[in-house]
C-alpha cells in the first residue's frame, strides 16, 4: 500500500481492510490470562467526582 493517490476512497477502503485482514491472519493475539478489565484501577470513592480519577 505505497502510493494510495490514484485511488479512490471506496478503493482505499479496499486495500485498507484486505491488509488488515491479511495481519491478523498472520500474527492472531494471544488469548488473555486474565479478564478483562480485572486490572482497571478500581475507583473507591466516587464522591470526589473527576478530581478522583
């Protein structure tokens, strides 16, 4: 995907998606350890609004 001027959006769009595609297939993630969101930062006091966080 070098010079992508002459292409229009839709094309771009195209390309853009296959290369993605071809990525994953190539290097899939690793499937987690542990759940998600378990290492959020759990807030305690929500009173304190915004400042808090």
């Amino acid at each position: 995907m070098a010079n992508t001027k002459k292409l229009t959006k839709e094309e771009r769009k195209k390309v853009k998606r296959t290369a993605r595609k071809k990525v994953k297939a190539e290097k899939p993630l690793k499937p987690r350890e542990y759940a998600r969101g378990s290492k959020k930062r759990k807030v305690k006091k929500m009173v304190r609004g915004a400042a808090k966080r």
